[in-house]
C-alpha cells in the first residue's frame, strides 16, 4: 500500500490527494507552460471547487 494511503487511513483519491499536499504544500504539483502551483495552491482550488459544486448541488435539492 501507498504511504499516503497509510497515513490518509483512506483510499480514495481526495484523500490521498490532501495527504500529499499536506506533506509537500511547497512543491511543484503542475506546471504548464508558464504556470505553475505549488500542491498548497492546488489544494485551495480543489477545495474551492468541491464546495461550489455541493453549493450549487444543495440549492436543487441534491444533497441536504
């Protein structure tokens, strides 16, 4: 098993996501061209886009 499944205690794939970022928040995570995020930078996006899309799930009567 991966160690960031180990320390995650999860196996899914935010979770080993968030684990690594944690553990690397400094490092490169993607680079295009002349963008780059650090894994901290990646990490605030994707939560910033997991809670627009439970936002928005939420105000149709998905998820209570």
């Amino acid at each position: 098993m991966l160690p960031e499944v180990m320390r995650a205690g999860r196996a899914d794939l935010y979770s080993i996501f968030r684990t690594r970022a944690q553990d690397c928040a400094g490092a490169l995570a993607i680079e295009d061209g002349s963008k780059r995020l650090r894994y901290a930078e990646l990490l605030e996006r994707v939560d910033r886009l997991a809670a627009g899309h439970l936002e928005k799930c939420r105000a149709l009567g998905g998820f209570r």
